[in-house]
C-alpha cells in the first residue's frame, strides 16, 4: 500500500529542512535539540516521578497492591 498523505509528506520535509540546516548531521543536531531540551526554555516530555523501592532497580516500575 503506497498511498500518498499529506501530512506525512509536509513532516517530512520539515524534518528534511532541520537537518538540512545542520549540513545533515544528525548528531550534530541531536546534540543540539538536547541542549535546547536542557536548558529549560521548553520541556518536551514529563513523567510522574516514580517511588523508589528498597532492593528494586530505580528503573523498576513500582509494585502494587491488588485490592
């Protein structure tokens, strides 16, 4: 299936266009959009903080009680 979307196309070229402006180097731009995120002027993405477990990775998802 091959179908043509628009917005696909328009993300596309977009992102083309960024990386482009980073003589298309992506990790030039990572770099980049990370320091940008770092620095405080925008939050991409937040996550409720998670409870820490003794013994458990602090990566772990917390165990919960079945009612």
């Amino acid at each position: 299936m091959n179908m043509k979307n628009e917005i696909i196309d328009e993300i596309r070229k977009h992102r083309a266009m960024i990386l482009e402006s980073f003589d298309g180097d992506i990790e030039k731009m990572m770099l980049a959009m990370m320091a940008k995120q770092s620095s405080g002027e925008h939050r991409v993405v937040t996550f409720k903080k998670k409870e820490s477990q003794q013994g458990v990775a602090i990566n772990a998802y917390p165990l919960h009680k079945q009612a």
